[in-house]
C-alpha cells in the first residue's frame, strides 16, 4: 500500500520520539542500576567538576582513570583539579566551584560540618593507610624510639598528624613527647627525612629503603592502624541535591577503578599512567606503588563507609580537640549514593 506523504511524516515523527524516549528510559535506568555502565554512552553526557588534594597517589590516579576511559564509559565529562590542602578543597566544594571530591582525607570535614558547613561524607576510598614512618636514623627501629625525636607530619589536626597520633597513642607513646614540626605534604616529609632535617615522618611506604630510609618495625598504617580511614568522598548538599546522577557515576568509576586495581592485568596500564603524570624516567617507583595497591588492597571497592570507621574518627577529632563532639553518622554521611553507584556497576 502507497504511503501518503503525511503519513510518512507521521511514522518519522513517532521514530524520533521513540529514540528519544528510548535514550531518556536508558538514563533512568542506568541510574537505577539496570544496565551495564557501557550502555550510558547513548545517555545524554554529564559535567562533573572534582577536587582532590595533590598528592602524587590522587594525580597518577587521575591520570588512570581518564587514560582507560572509566569517565567515558559512564558518559562524564569530568575535570578534575588538585589543590595543595583540605581547607581549600572544601573552600572549592561550598563555593560551588567544585562540585564533589573523590578522593582525600576527611578528618577535617567532620568538625566543618559540626560548625555548620553543609557538607556529607559519600564514600570511602583509600579505607588503608597508604603510608608508614619512615626514618633515616638506624637508631630508630620502633614508635617507642620516637619519644624525644622530630617528626615531619602536615599541619596539626590535618590528615599526616592525625596519622602519626593515632599510631602514637596505639603504641603506648605521649604524644606530647614528641616534636611534631608542619613540613607539608608526605613528599615534603620524605625530602625533609633525606635531608635530614627530621628525624621522621609518614610517607608512601613504597619509598622505604630508598636513600637510606626504612620503615619503623610496627608503624605501617595498612597493617597497624586498620581502624584509620585514611580518603574518603565527599560533597556539599547543594551539589547532591543539584548533581546527584553525575556523583553517582563518579563514585560508579572510582568503584571501578579501585575493582581495577586488584587485577592482574592492570600493572601496565597503571606504570604508563605513572610515568605519564609523575617521571617517564621512573618506572620503578611506578611498580612499587602499583604492586602496594594490588598486595594489599587498600581501596574501597565496595564504596560504603562504615558506622563504626566513622565513629572512629571523630573520637579521634574530638581527643586532639579540633572537634567537640560525635555527631550522628546520618548527619555526616549520605552512603545512598555509593549505593546506588555500586549498582549501577551490576
């Protein structure tokens, strides 16, 4: 039978809104965790603006996850930006200019929220500490030796100090008797122990017996401080409410990254990310750090945070005083959206 031509363009017009009910039905989907993450290609891309600290873990894992193509695949447009410390990251996230970090320490958020800052803890990340105390003094085999000694962390209450005193207190030792001096980052507190300028200080244990160094018997945080959450993800109400889908697929490929990570296959790629965003001459120390991830599996890959890693936190905020009391895991926490990232991986 002869179409007219009106109802050609009928049969065009209900195609096209069929497609475009099909994309919006994908989407929805998606976000309800029912398709496979490579499908959301043919979902409408979001924009998504991230802030993390600038650590050299953050950068070359940055690095990965744009070079395998994980934000792509969960249809993001990200941007990720590193800044040199936390008070500027949340300074990002409550001016909007940020609209979540993925990855960083978090002691910090906990009293910002208590003083009213309107901010949620969303997931874990690193839940290991990537880090022990490193020393160049062969004199100094244990915590315990530290008692009368110098040691480099960041600024007090910040995520090195808090490190090097929950390890302190774990081992018996007064805090007080130690001189705790602000060197900055853990790259600083490692160039400081080479120099000799500290005695001591937290740094990526990868490093350890390089120039001299080594690590103190009992203070490898991955394996003597469990309890310490070291990274976590995290975002302001207004990007929750504003950006909810965009975080979830965000979380959705840090999950994925982490997953990633304790795969065999993932050396490589992870080295080529290495010597890209730090030294294409240092292939070594893009192996150690990658053979640290794949070991010991410090990432959070199922993303929730749990009540009680919280709760260990802020006991510890509120013994150094830089919080003054434990708040409600619900008024810190919205894990619903690392919930929904999970499923959204199936």
């Amino acid at each position: 039978m002869k179409r007219t031509a009106r109802s050609q363009i009928c049969e065009h017009e209900d195609n096209r809104l069929g497609r475009r009910n099909v994309l919006r039905a994908g989407a929805a989907a998606a976000a309800l965790g029912l398709i496979a993450p490579h499908r959301l290609r043919a979902a409408d891309r979001l924009k998504i603006n991230i802030v993390n600290t600038a650590g050299n873990t953050n950068v070359v894992l940055a690095t990965l996850l744009k070079q395998e193509g994980f934000f792509e695949d969960l249809a993001l447009d990200a941007n990720i930006l590193h800044v040199s410390d936390g008070s500027k990251l949340i300074g990002s996230l409550l001016s909007g200019e940020s609209d979540m970090c993925a990855l960083s320490g978090f002691g910090q958020v906990l009293p910002a929220i208590e003083k009213g800052a309107r901010l949620k803890i969303l997931a874990g990340g690193a839940v290991l500490g990537l880090q022990g105390i490193l020393t160049k003094n062969p004199a100094i085999k244990t915590v315990k030796d530290l008692e009368g000694r110098t040691v480099g962390t960041g600024s007090l209450g910040a995520l090195l100090h808090q490190l090097v005193v929950a390890m302190l207190r774990k081992r018996g030792v007064d805090e007080k008797k130690v001189k705790f001096v602000n060197v900055g980052g853990s790259p600083d507190v490692f160039r400081a122990i080479v120099a000799g300028t500290i005695d001591a200080g937290p740094c990526e244990i990868w490093l350890a017996g390089r120039f001299g160094t080594h690590v103190l018997e009992d203070a490898r945080f991955y394996n003597d401080l469990q309890e310490y959450t070291y990274q976590a993800s995290y975002a302001s109400d207004r990007a929750i409410a504003s950006k909810r889908e965009a975080i979830v697929r965000t979380l959705a490929a840090y999950a994925r990254l982490y997953r990633f990570l304790g795969e065999e296959k993932s050396r490589e790629p992870f080295v080529k990310a290495f010597t890209t965003a730090i030294s294409k001459d240092n292939r070594e120390d893009g192996e150690a750090q990658w053979q640290f991830y794949h070991e010991h599996k410090p990432f959070a890959s199922d993303l929730v945070l749990s009540e009680e890693r919280v709760r260990y936190m802020q006991d510890l905020n509120v013994s150094l005083g830089v919080q003054k009391r434990v708040l409600p895991y619900e008024q810190v926490c919205d894990m619903s959206l690392a919930r929904d990232a999970v499923k959204l991986l199936g």
